[in-house]
C-alpha cells in the first residue's frame, strides 16, 4: 500500500533513539487503526488483506492523502479494494466512487507476454477530504505462489514520529510451520493454536510521537524504530541457496555468451584486464530495468532476453557478467546485499533485509556492481560500503564489503590576475580522485559542447562571482576514477577599489569536493546515532597577482592543526605584488558509519579551522 510504502521510506532514513514528544497542535495525521493479516500456507502461498483509517490533522497534509492504491503482479496473485470511503468529521460517509477508481494494468503488445512488468495497480481518490475528515481503505491480494518455495518472510517497520492509536498485525500458518520472529516496541501477544493452524498477533501504538531534530538522522538499525520481522527462513545461508538454486543455472555459459565474451576481452591478457573489460561492457551496454513478473523479482531472466533487449535489473547484470566471466575461466559469483540505509542484519533472517545484487570474483577479492552506469571497475557505489554481504555459492558468515570512505581526492590549482579596475582574469585546473571525480564527469558527460560556457558561468555564480568562463574537460566516456576539468575566465567587480576591503579566500568556481564542502554540517546538531560518514583530501592552491595600484595590507596567519579526525595546513606568502596560497585538508574518517562520539569529536576538529577559512586579505590603494 502506498502509505506503508511512504512511511517505511521516511523511517529508514530518519529514526530516532530518543526525542521530545511532538506537541498534539503539530500532529498532521492521526492514524486510528492500522490491520495487516497474513493467511500463510505450506506452499509459500498467502493472502495479505490491509485496513487503515487515518484522520487528517493538518492542511499540508491533504495532498499527500489524497489517494490510495494496491498493487501485485498480475500472474502469480489477484487484488482487489474492499474498502474505500471518506468519513466527514460530521460523521458523513462518502464512499469512492466508481468513477473515483484508477485500475492500471502494465501488459504486453496484443498477445505478447509484457518485457519487465505485469503489475496491476487500483488507485482509489477520496472525495470530498478537508482537514478533520477520516479516510479509510481496505484491500486484499491472493498470492497464489511465493517468492520462494515452502518461505514465507515478511517486514513491517513503523514510525515513531508518527502518531497510531492501534497498530494491529496477525499471521495465520499451519501450526506446524516454524515461524522465527523478532520484534522491537510491539507487544506480541500469547500464540493461539487451533485446528492445525498458529495464530500470531503482535499490537502497537503511538499516542504522542515523537518530534524529530536533524539530530535524529542516521542509519537505520535493527531495533531502533518500532518493526517486526518474521521468516520461515533458518539462515541466511538458506536464503542464498534458495536464490541461488534458481539463479546460478540462469549463468550458464552458451555459446553466444562465450562468443561474446572473447570479442570483448580481445586485448586483455590478465585476469584483472579481462574482467575490467567484461564489466565496462555490461555496465554501459545494459540498461537498468525492473523485472516485476511474478516471482521475476528474485529469479534472473534468461540471458537471450537480456542480451537481445540490452536491459535487465540487477539480477540480470549480476548473472550476465557472471556467464561472461565463466566464459573466460574466471571464477566468480553472485552477492546478495541491502542497497538502502540498513547497514546490520536483523538476527531473523528477512528476505527483505538484501534486496540487491552484485558480484563477486574471488582472484581480486574484488566486489562489482555493474547497475550503476558511473562507477568504474574496482570500486563500489558509496552506499554499498562495508555492507553485511551474502555470499551465494560460497557463504561465509560476518562477511562485509570493503570500505569506500577513503580514496577520494581533489586538487584544486586557481590563478588570478587582478586588473586596476577590480575585474581578474585567470584560470582554475581541477584534477579529481575517487567519488569526486565520478561526480564531475558524470554531470559534465551530459552537457553538449553548445551548453559549456553556460555551465561555466553558473559555476562562477554558485560561489558568489560573476563574469564569463569556458571549460576544457576531459572526454573518456567509460567510467574512470580519475577526472581533470579546466577553466578559463573573466571575473567582474572581483574586488572592490577606491577603497581598502578585506578579500576572502575561496575558489572562484563550484566543484563536488572543495575544503568549505566539508563544513556543511559543523553547526548542526551532533547526531544521536550512527550515521554515514567519509573521509578524503582537499588541496586548494591560489597564486594571486595585484596591479601596483594596490597594495596588500595584510594576510592571515599559517595555521597547522592535526588530531586524530584531520590534518590541516594553510600557508600564505606575500611577494611584492603576489600572493601565494596553499591549503590542504586531509579528512583521516576511514569507515562508512560513524558514531555520535565519533561525530562530536569531528565537529570540534573543524569548528578549529573556520577561522581560517574565513580569513580576509585586506587590500588597499
């Protein structure tokens, strides 16, 4: 449903450990009952019936209630709507009508099976809603298989910022299917046994939610939000060896895989040379494209259909370049991993809790994701770093992806020649590493040549100055962990003359990891929880020449600090008319998650150099 589908995203990225209740006056909406019920048979079959009620508090929160929908895959399940009505604060009910209902239904071309969706979705639109109203909706959707055989394993997580008077959840199995549960701030109830079938029941509720602060946000943890999961699943090595027993045969080499792979590999000789390029191909030959037919969401499609469409999801990636790699006698295999904020796994082996995939090749020890089109072979996305992941052929337990906090660099190097009149001209040459440089060259691939002095003049606008600017950059279209970019330009009114002013040190133009980007977040409250954190290095050097018509009064002072969160420098030498200026900041973060301490200490290093970073060289006539 999409209002659990909403919460649940606002959850995983914002939960708190403790907060001030939120005053009632603030409250947008109230949600009366909240009723999810599964009906669990032996085969892994079920039905899911919901009902919801909320009361609308607050206007800004009309637009987003206004609807509701149900959504399954046509094939394997049938849905429909039992409720749907608007109840008027007067105690009016107006029910949807039929001319309120959307059904949506993704097929394929007359009589063909659809490419990567068979979903259906009833939309309903409450009529006639004003703040005070309730609404209310109810659907069901038969399942006629599930996801895996004999498995059943369901998630529900909850908000504490939002307000529930009685959260009700039931599971019906066969008394003799072992159901493994955890659960954190719900009650569950004594389990009922009769007539062969085991009823559990777990109840919730909210009356004062709790106000979130930007203190608030962090990972989502295991325990740190109210949440059930439930799994018939023993392990999550079962949960690999039934995903893999239906995905690994999809990998089979056939022999246009194998010719494939050998046109490509073509001029690499090693290991590593060969598989760079088997990546670099899938990861910009196959687009990305969701496969929601049936039980499509946990098996691969054939290789034929995703070479022939050049499209899969990241099943279909993972299983194609493992085939390529077989094809070459490389040795690898697929990875189950959490693409989202979930950085531990609950104790209760979820299926939900790895809802992606990648690779793995054992001879590099070297993780692969080829789905996201801008990272370059031997790196990871940054948000798949030191990740619980789930070896499918050969599982170990506790194994984590490596870090992607370190590595990533930016070097910085501006010239500016002040003229009499206070315009400059000069250049600003940017060599990037890591992320940052993945960053640049995957906004800079997108901008047409005819676009580019545009561009270069919205950068000069992002950091306060205006003037004209042109941009060489470098062109590689693949991928690349290194990035150069240059500009040229000409600055209006760069200082002010007639007067003596202060001229603050800053880069002239915008770029994704300059020394100031690390100081966002320094007077924000210091996080309550563990959150996504990095390290880096940021070098910024300025060489700056003045006309005789002015004079340079004065310059800040050297700074040298260093702890156990950054090293910093910054040195500023007069020479006649000139000024050179080199600061360096090295960020020593080396992990993804960091804690609240770790936060605090962090802040208080930075908080040391602000005063530097807002130096003025003071300039007179």
């Amino acid at each position: 449903m999409r209002f659990f589908y909403l919460l649940l995203m606002f959850v995983l990225t914002a939960t708190a450990v403790t907060a001030e209740p939120l005053p009632e006056s603030d409250i947008p909406v109230r949600y009366k009952t909240v009723q999810i019920s599964y009906e669990v048979n032996a085969d892994g079959s079920y039905v899911n019936s919901n009902r919801w009620s909320a009361t609308i508090l607050k206007e800004n929160a009309l637009e987003s209630f206004k609807s509701a929908s149900v959504a399954f895959s046509t094939s394997v399940a049938s849905g429909e709507v039992l409720e749907a009505y608007t109840l008027k604060k007067s105690g009016q009910r107006i029910d949807v009508p039929k001319s309120g209902y959307q059904v949506t239904v993704d097929n394929g071309y007359e009589d063909a099976s659809p490419l990567y969706s068979d979903e259906t979705t009833i939309s309903v639109l409450f009529p006639d809603l004003a703040v005070g109203d309730t609404i209310v909706f109810s659907s069901r959707v038969t399942n006629r298989e599930g996801m895996f055989p004999n498995q059943f394993s369901t998630v529900h997580v909850f908000s504490r910022f939002a307000a529930y008077e009685n959260v009700a959840v039931e599971i019906v199995a066969p008394a003799t299917m072992q159901l493994n549960r955890e659960s954190f701030f719900m009650t569950e109830e004594q389990p009922v046994i009769k007539d062969g079938k085991q009823q559990l029941r777990w109840r919730y509720r909210n009356d004062s939610p709790e106000k979130w602060t930007p203190a608030d946000n962090g990972i989502s943890t295991v325990g740190g939000e109210p949440s059930l999961y439930v799994s018939t699943f023993k392990s999550y090595q079962e949960i690999v060896e039934t995903y893999g027993a239906r995905a690994t045969p999809k990998a089979a080499v056939t022999e246009r895989v194998k010719r494939l792979a050998a046109e490509i590999t073509a001029d690499g000789t090693t290991v590593e040379a060969q598989a760079s390029s088997l990546y670099d191909w899938v990861n910009r030959n196959i687009s990305y494209g969701g496969n929601c037919i049936g039980i499509g969401a946990v098996v691969p499609r054939d290789l034929d259909v995703v070479l022939d469409n050049k499209m899969g999801d990241c099943k279909d990636h993972a299983t194609l370049l493992q085939a390529l790699l077989a094809a070459r006698g490389i040795e690898s295999e697929q990875a189950l991993i959490n693409s989202g904020t979930l950085y531990q796994l609950p104790s209760v082996p979820v299926v939900e809790a790895v809802n992606h995939v990648i690779n793995y090749i054992p001879s590099l020890n070297l993780f692969l994701d080829s789905t996201s089109q801008i990272i370059p072979f031997g790196m990871l996305p940054l948000n798949l770093g030191e990740k619980p992941v789930l070896l499918v052929s050969h599982y170990r337990e506790g194994q984590k992806t490596p870090s992607t906090a370190l590595g990533h660099e930016q070097f910085m190097k501006t010239t500016l020649r002040i003229r009499e009149d206070g315009s400059a001209t000069g250049t600003m040459n940017l060599q990037q590493k890591g992320f940052p440089a993945i960053a640049t060259r995957a906004i800079m691939r997108d901008i047409p040549r005819s676009q580019e002095d545009f561009i270069a003049g919205k950068m000069l606008e992002a950091q306060g100055v205006h003037g004209s600017a042109a941009i060489q950059r470098d062109d590689a279209p693949d991928p690349q962990n290194m990035y150069k970019l240059s500009l040229s330009f000409d600055l209006q009114d760069f200082v002010v003359v007639g007067t003596a002013t202060g001229l603050l040190v800053k880069p002239v133009a915008a770029s994704s990891f300059p020394i100031n980007m690390f100081m966002l977040n320094i007077y924000e409250p210091v996080p309550n929880r563990p959150h996504l954190c990095g390290g880096g290095v940021s070098v910024e050097e300025y060489e700056m020449e003045f006309p005789a018509t002015m004079k340079i009064l004065s310059i800040p002072k050297d700074v040298v600090l260093s702890d156990a969160f950054i090293d910093y420098t910054a040195t500023y030498r007069k020479d006649a008319n000139s000024l050179s200026i080199r600061r360096e900041l090295i960020d020593k973060t080396s992990a993804n998650i960091c804690s609240p301490d770790y936060a605090a200490g962090y802040k208080k290093s930075l908080l040391g150099i602000v005063k530097d970073l807002k130096a003025q060289i003071l300039i007179g006539d």
